[in-house]
C-alpha cells in the first residue's frame, strides 16, 4: 500500500501467536511496573512522509 514491500506482513507471523515478540518481554514486565506511563508524539510529520503519494494514500 504506502511501498512497504509487505514489512508488516512479513513480521507478524514472527508472533506465532505470542501477545508480544520475544526481543520485547522485558519491556512489558517494566510496563507493568510502571506508576505512570508517558507517551511522546511529535506533532510534525518527517519530510521524507510529506510526499504527494504518502499525502494521497492517507488521505484516500
């Protein structure tokens, strides 16, 4: 769809129908831990994502 060349697609069947990847437990351990949980999302989109054909496929 946005020229991934099938990524996602590909890495999801790594799961094997794991609730999350391996390389990713200690993270969730801590995530269970945690008082508070912050999130960052940067309000500007990177250049490289401002491209006529990545504004067309998002907004179609």
């Amino acid at each position: 769809m946005l020229g991934g060349d099938g990524f996602f697609v590909n890495f999801l069947p790594t799961l094997d129908g794991k609730k999350v990847a391996e390389h990713f437990k200690a993270a969730l351990e801590f995530e269970g831990q945690a008082i508070i949980i912050k999130e960052y999302a940067p309000t500007l989109v990177p250049g490289i994502l401002q491209t006529q054909p990545y504004t067309h496929e998002v907004s179609s």
